[in-house]
C-alpha cells in the first residue's frame, strides 16, 4: 500500500483508490490484495461443484455455478445477494481495518472519540476579515468574533505607498482584491498604476509566518496602532512583482487546489490600461513561495474572478462579460457577453460572485440590478434593485451566504443592502419583484458613505465597507436587523471575497490525499457507502473520477453526489450505467470535501467506502 498525506487539511478528503482483482481461468487461485500486509491471500470460497470429473471453484456467491455439457459455467445473478458477500471492499474510518489515527491525518483535522473525522476546532474557529486600506497600502485583520482590529500590515512596494492617496493615482500600489485560501491565509493584488504590480500573501497564523531575521520569535503587529516597516513583518510571507509595469492587476481568486497544492493556487489576472498594448493575461503564482508556475494569455481586461464548486476560473471583463478557463489545462473558453437586451441598459458590471449551483452573479452598478448567468442553462437572468432613482445605483460589491441568498449594497443614505434567493433564477427574463428585499441597517452615520465592499462571516454576519474617506465598517446581523459601526478602515475599495466566506462556501478546504494501488483489468464499480452526521447548512460532497492507467483524472467526466441529499448506499452501478460518457476503469478517484456551516456546526465523516465487484466468466 502507497500512502501518501497532504500535508494539512481544513475541511476536505480526496481519496485516490486503485482498485482490483484480475479474472482468470477459475481451476487457478483467485487472489485479492490484503490491503494492510500488501500480499497476496487466498480469497476463495468453499462453493465448490462437481461436473463428471472436475471440480470447479466460485469465488463470487453472486453468481450461480451450474453444470453444462460436464463443465462448470458461473453466470452471475447480482440480485442473488446484492452488493454485500459478492462485493470487495475498500474501506476507511471507525471500525474499518484502516481507522482515521492522529498520526496518520494532517494538520488541521482530528479524530473524534468514536474514530470519525472532523475539523480542528480551532481551524473552524478563526474568522477573519481582510480589509484593504487603499489610501496608505496596508491591509487590516479584524476578527469577526470580537469585531477588532487585530493586525495591520504594509503591503507593496516602498516606491508606491502614496499616504492618503486614492483609488486609482500613478505610481501607488493601491492595494484592492483580496482572497483566502483552503488554509485561511489572505492575497492582495497591489494594482501598480504606471508602475510594477505585485501580490503579497499574509499568513493567517502564527505557526505559518518566517522568522526571516532568526531572533526566534515571530516580529508581527499586533494591533492598528503597531505596524512595522515595509518588508519586516514576518506575517507578511512574500511580495512578489507580477506582470510588466502598468500591467494593472485588478483580478484575484485562488483555485480549488491540487495534491501538490492543497490550499490551492492564486490567479492573477491583469487590466493593462496603456493604449494599444497587448494585454498581460492570467499567472498563476505558487503559494508556497510566490513564484510564477505559468502565464495565460487572455485578451481581455480581466478585472474581477471566482472559482465555481466545478473548479472552473470564471474572469470577469468590465461592462463586458465573463470568461470560463479551466485552470488544470489553462485552456480560455469564449466570452460570455451581458445581456443588454434583456437589462435594457448598456453596459456596467462591477463585483462578481458565485453560487453553489454555479451561477455566476455580476453587481451592475449603475444599471441598478444584479445580474446572473447559468452556464448549464446558458442563460441570464436580471435582479432589478428595489430602490430606483437617477442617482441610485447598485454597490461595487456582491457576495452570497450559506442559504443561497444573493447580497449587493445600494448606495442609498444611510446606505443599505439588496437580497434576494439565487434559486429564484429565471432563464432569460426578470427575477419577479416580490423576491427582492432592501435592508437598512439601524446605524447612523455621520460621513458620506461609498458602499464598495460586502462579505459573510463564519456567523453569518453581514460586513459593509467603503471607498469614502475615514469611513467605518458596517456589521449587519441580517435577522434582528441591526447593525454597529466600527472605526479604523482607510478608504477601502475592493469588490473581491475579503472574508473567504465565498470560497469556503463553493470549494471547501484542503485534501487528504490516498493513494492505494493493485493489478486488475475491468472491476464492476458497485456502491459507495457512508456513515456521517451531517448539520443543516452543512454538507459533504463526493466526486469521482475514473482511470484506466490512474492518471489523467483531470479529463474525465466526474459523478458528483452531495450528502446529505444522496442516501448511503449510493448505486454506481446504475448510475454509471446512466452516464454512458464516464468510462469506469480500473481506477477510482473519490473526493469527499465537507463544508462546515456558518452557524459553525461542522460535519463528521465516521466512515467511508468503496465496493466493487470482480469479472466473472466461464470455469
């Protein structure tokens, strides 16, 4: 057995299985693995026939042996016994010959007193925000919990600090997009204007920052108030030049993530604003060290993205539309264009967003609307905002929650907040009116207020910032309605997931990584079986994948199950049979990621396995 650990896990399992026992001539033994010792074992059952003089053996009691013209035939009869005795067994969890053990399971999970496995308490429970300050090239860490400022840190280059300067002036890094990775650790695009752009990565945790100057402890801030020199926080793990100068980086996401790159892999997509040059494209950064793994070209402003739960990189184009690229391949699909015509209004789109079904949701800025597009469906549909007026537009920001519901701010006084179901989607035509709900917090606020910025906390908390000058963050609890302000933001002027709620939401965490490997030419997949505890708003998602070499997974059509909606045991043998497009060969690839919920109740996996059968044929 080839057991292979990512190194650190937060919500997720992947399980590579190499599954088989080959058919052969039944007078000669037939062999399974023994999975733990790794020999060989005798696997034959005392059903034994006599036909004339010979004596024939079945393995299989899913199958009848029978005498025909003084020899054995095995016709197999898979209702005789159903899965169960004819089925062998790959298993792993709580009283499974392979339990989840301490020792054997990465960072970030544990194992329960019964032997299931479940997310580090402490992992689930840091909820951070990430909030750029434009104006001074800094980015803040608040806690949601406590609703504090906890840190703040110089991103950038020394060159482009520009003190009090914003949003979009020559020679500043002006920090904006901001993403969070499977392990919690935060990106930001410094845009670069008429000067180099780069991204800085800034760890969650203390066990993950770099004693560079080797005194032995972590040199950090600590507070609002303590914010060390440029390029001497060891929090802030690398800045890295991305691009040529002027390449303008204003897109950000991070991938659903890899084996070698379990927390994923950061996107950069540049907006270059000189005339008549060609643009920058997509990089891909390594986030281990920041170094450049590929460039991809693309054509397009690419000014905003997110990742759908299919692992698609969807690239936002300004008052354009959007692009699908598969970020295993590179490969860049054709732009999908607004829909002008069923908006009535030319243009304008901000913020961009996604859903768990995988609608890719665009604030519209001044077209007062959100609109939605379903790549399944290939269709558009239009959010009109409740509140309408000539100088009433839709905020810069858009996010979505646990429960599907879509939030947009408007940029009303006091300022308040758009929402409505994504479920309410209509293919080609309006959101009908009674699904859209304005909500104005209970706050009064003294300052002009920019809506820009809009996320979810871990408790399903509502954060509202920006782009006006020394103007506070708005915390909405969306059920009493109330909100409280909280001072300390210096104009903060992004449109990305600053809270990572969306990325957890749609891709999970990080993976456990298994990988068992055996001979065997064309095994019958039978069923997958589970024993988990699932808490609303939570789920566990399984994919597999299938292989007859075991590679190459990445090309293959996957069989997506989402628990707790699908009922253990799941019958793949007739749903295999329903995709004729998948072809099941002699390797299997199970990806089981849990999603904890926002009320912070997080899913058990006590036990998962995988059943098939071997070929039968004649004696």
């Amino acid at each position: 057995m080839v057991l292979q650990l990512s190194p650190r896990l937060s919500v997720s399992l992947w399980i590579l299985v190499a599954l088989a026992a080959c058919s052969g001539p039944m007078e000669l033994p037939v062999e399974m693995l023994d999975w733990d010792a790794g020999r060989p074992v005798d696997a034959r059952q005392d059903t034994r026939l006599r036909c004339g003089e010979t004596l024939c053996e079945d393995s299989d009691p899913c199958t009848i042996s029978q005498c025909v013209s003084g020899a054995c035939v095995h016709s197999p009869v898979l209702t005789v016994c159903s899965c169960g005795p004819g089925c062998i067994e790959y298993a792993r969890g709580a009283e499974t010959e392979r339990p989840f053990e301490p020792d054997t399971i990465p960072d970030g999970t544990r194992v329960t007193p019964e032997g299931g496995l479940v997310l580090e308490r402490s992992l689930v429970d840091s909820d951070y925000l990430w909030v750029p300050n434009v104006a001074e090239s800094t980015v803040s860490k608040w806690d949601a919990r406590t609703q504090r400022e906890i840190a703040r840190y110089r991103v950038g280059l020394a060159s482009g600090e520009c003190r009090g300067q914003c949003c979009h002036t020559t020679g500043c890094n002006m920090p904006s997009r901001v993403v969070v990775d499977g392990s919690g650790d935060a990106y930001v695009a410094n845009r670069g204007f008429s000067m180099q752009g780069t991204v800085s990565k800034i760890a969650a945790e203390r066990t993950e920052c770099v004693d560079r100057n080797g005194n032995g402890m972590i040199d950090t801030s600590t507070s609002a108030d303590n914010v060390l020199p440029l390029g001497t926080d060891e929090c802030v793990v690398w800045t890295v030049p991305v691009g040529p100068v002027d390449a303008v980086l204003r897109s950000l996401a991070i991938d659903r993530g890899s084996e070698d790159f379990p927390q994923g892999t950061v996107w950069v997509g540049a907006c270059r604003a000189t005339a008549g040059t060609r643009n920058a494209g997509l990089v891909q950064l390594d986030p281990r060290r920041g170094s450049v793994m590929r460039t991809v070209p693309f054509d397009a402003c690419a000014y905003g993205s997110v990742v759908t739960p299919d692992g698609t990189l969807w690239q936002h184009t300004i008052n354009t539309g959007i692009t699908p690229v598969n970020p295993i391949s590179g490969e860049v699909g054709a732009m999908v264009f607004l829909p002008d015509r069923l908006r009535g209004c030319v243009g304008n789109s901000y913020g961009i967003t996604a859903d768990r079904r995988g609608r890719i949701w665009l604030s519209g800025s001044a077209c007062a609307d959100v609109v939605g597009y379903d790549p399944a469906m290939r269709a558009w549909t239009r959010a009109v905002s409740p509140v309408q007026g000539r100088t009433i537009n839709v905020g810069l920001g858009i996010t979505t929650d646990s429960s599907g519901v879509v939030w947009s701010p408007i940029n009303t006084t006091p300022p308040s907040l758009m929402r409505f179901h994504s479920d309410r989607f209509v293919a080609n035509g309006p959101i009908p009116a009674d699904a859209m709900e304005q909500i104005t917090p209970r706050a009064a606020l003294s300052v002009p207020f920019a809506p820009s910025a809009v996320g979810i906390d871990r408790a399903g908390m509502v954060w509202l910032a920006s782009a006006s000058l020394n103007t506070p963050l708005i915390r909405l609890d969306p059920v009493a309605r109330t909100a409280s302000l909280h001072d300390g933001p210096n104009r903060v002027y992004t449109y990305s997931d600053f809270t990572g709620g969306v990325r957890r939401l749609l891709l999970g965490g990080q993976p456990l990584v298994e990988t068992v490997l055996a001979g065997c030419e064309n095994p019958q997949w039978a069923e997958v079986q589970w024993t988990a505890e699932i808490p609303e708003d939570s789920r566990i998602s399984v994919r597999l994948a299938f292989s007859q070499n075991g590679s190459s997974y990445a090309t293959q059509d996957v069989l997506t199950l989402e628990l707790p909606t699908a009922a253990s045991p799941v019958d793949l043998t007739a749903l295999l049979r329903a995709r004729p497009s998948i072809r099941a060969g002699r390797y299997a690839r199970m990806t089981l990621q849990m999603y904890a919920s926002s009320e912070l109740q997080v899913p058990t996996l006590h036990r998962v396995a995988l059943a098939w059968r071997c070929p039968v044929g004649p004696g």
